[in-house]
C-alpha cells in the first residue's frame, strides 16, 4: 500500500473511532499533556490576533471537532458553523456548546453546505494535516468566502526540528494520542496552494518551528 495512502486511512478510522481522545487535547487538563497544552495556547495566541470581529457577519470554523474554537468565534460573529466530518466529534461539539448562535453540520471539508460568496470569515484548525487533498480544500474555502473576508489556516511545516516525533506515529499515538499526519508542507508549497485557490497571504507564522499559521484573504 501506497504510505500517504495508509497515513490517510489511519487517519480516517481515528477521527471516526477515537474523537473523544482527541477533544481531550482541548478540553481537559493533563500533566503528560502539558506541552501540548502550550502549544494550542500558543496556536490560539496568533490565531486571535488574526480574527477579527464581525457582530452581523456569518464564521465557519471547518474542521471544528469538538467546537472550542467555534465557541470563541461566537464573541465576534453573529452566526457561526461548525463543519466536521466526524459524526463522533459534532456529537460532543452539540453537548458541549451551548450557543444558540452556533450551529454544528457534517460535510466534508471540499464539499462545504454553503453559497459561494457567503462567509466573513473562515478557520481552519489542525485541519489540512489530515485531508487527502489540500488543493481541494483550499479551493472550496475560497469558494464559500466573500470577497475581501479573511481566514485562518494551520498545516505542519517543513523543515521541522520536530520531524522525527512527526513521523513516529507509535509516539505520537502513545503519548499525545494523535492520529498520523498526512500533509506536511513547506514555505513556497503553501504559498502556491493559497495562490492558486484564489486566496492571498496576509501573514504566515512559524510555531515551535512545527506548524504554519496563515493568515489569508478573498482575492
């Protein structure tokens, strides 16, 4: 079997089997998981800085899992969805959320329930690691935003000094409880995925040299 391949279909049987191992990465706190811990308050210090605030405006968090992020969005946006394709991880999300302004669908990420032209704002979090085809995904994110609406992307970078913990999923696995990573990209791979979706780069940041965050906008 093709490796990306076998990366990919691990990756799909954990999101549908062992969400809520996931969410506690976001939802609880544990000593073994404090380094993790820092890292997504991290992520989470950058991200806030490039979200804006939007009170009549409609946000789609894709790839919302258990809904943390979706919930903060609701403090800038009147509307907002939650997009997974885990049915697994939209239960919890509908248990843990509250809000009346979020609202939690299932689809898959390059095949978005919505308009074109429709969105204010658009996240997606921890998501194109996972994705069999980021190319796609970028395109349907461009697709459902407004012109001049803005985004916020991660996906793990290229060079990393935390390569050989990426790609040892025993690790990973045992120790973070993470599914493997499909896509890992690097600073020009990433810019010319943005580029040719349509989007252009507003920012993009470094995080623990691990991951880039990506500040992007409708062309």
């Amino acid at each position: 079997m093709n490796p990306d391949r076998s990366r990919f279909e691990a990756s799909e049987t954990y999101w549908h089997r062992q969400a809520s191992r996931f969410a506690r990465l976001y939802r609880t706190w544990n000593p073994v998981l404090l380094g993790a811990r820092l890292f997504l308050d991290g992520r989470q210090k950058v991200v806030g800085q490039w979200t804006p605030t939007a009170p009549a405006g409609t946000a789609v968090d894709v790839g919302c899992g258990s809904g943390e992020f979706a919930e903060r969005l609701s403090a800038s946006f009147g509307t907002v969805i939650g997009v997974d394709y885990s049915e697994q991880m939209l239960e919890l999300a509908r248990a843990w959320v509250r809000d009346p302004k979020v609202a939690f669908v299932r689809a898959d990420c390059a095949r978005l329930p919505l308009g074109g032209g429709h969105v204010d704002f658009l996240s997606a979090l921890g998501l194109l690691d996972y994705v069999k085809d980021p190319a796609a995904a970028l395109t349907e994110f461009s697709r459902v935003m407004k012109p001049g609406a803005t985004g916020v992307l991660t996906i793990p970078k290229s060079p990393s000094l935390f390569a050989p913990l990426r790609w040892s999923q025993r690790f990973r696995s045992a120790v973070f409880g993470l599914p493997p990573i499909v896509n890992v990209l690097t600073r020009q791979q990433i810019r010319d995925l943005v580029t040719r979706a349509g989007l252009g780069i507003r920012g993009l940041s470094s995080l623990w040299t691990t991951m880039w965050i990506v500040h992007v906008r409708k062309i």
